[in-house]
C-alpha cells in the first residue's frame, strides 16, 4: 500500500487527528509567523488522550508531509507560512 492510500484510510478513520492540527495551527500561527507540521505533530504525540485507529503507530511521521499540504489546501491563506518539503515518495 502507497504511503498516500495509507495516509487517506488514516485520515478518514482518524479525523481528530487532523482537527487538532488545525487548532494548534491557528494557535502557534496566531502569534508567529511559520510552523512546521513535525513540530505540531510532536504536540498532538503529547497529548496521549489522543487516540488513533488504523495504522500501528500513534501517529505515523510519513504522514506528516500529507497533512501539511492537506492544511495548506484547506487554508491556502497560509501558503509559506506552514512550511513543505519536496514529495519523496508517492
């Protein structure tokens, strides 16, 4: 299974995942002027309420890049301010 079919299944079966990507986003951008989706993601894996279905890790860091560009489709106003790197894998 690609990274990306196992990236949409987690997210359709996970949705507070991304969720609280998007709050904690609001919040650090509020007052800042970029984030990275690693450093939001080491958040949400502190908050060990928490809890995600489908995948065998908590929160697998190959999805991180998906959620960054998910964030930035859903809020192209943050365009250079959620930070990306190049795709290396589909």
């Amino acid at each position: 299974m690609s990274i990306q079919t196992s990236f949409e299944r987690f997210d359709r079966e996970n949705p507070k995942v991304y969720e609280r990507l998007v709050e904690l986003a609001i919040e650090w951008l509020a007052t800042r002027p970029r984030v990275g989706v690693k450093m939001l993601w080491e958040v949400l894996r502190w908050e060990t309420s928490l809890r995600t279905a489908g995948d065998e890790f908590k929160l697998n860091n190959n999805f991180q890049s998906r959620y960054a560009r998910k964030l930035l489709a859903d809020f192209p106003e943050w365009e250079g301010r959620v930070m990306t790197r190049e795709l290396r894998a589909a």
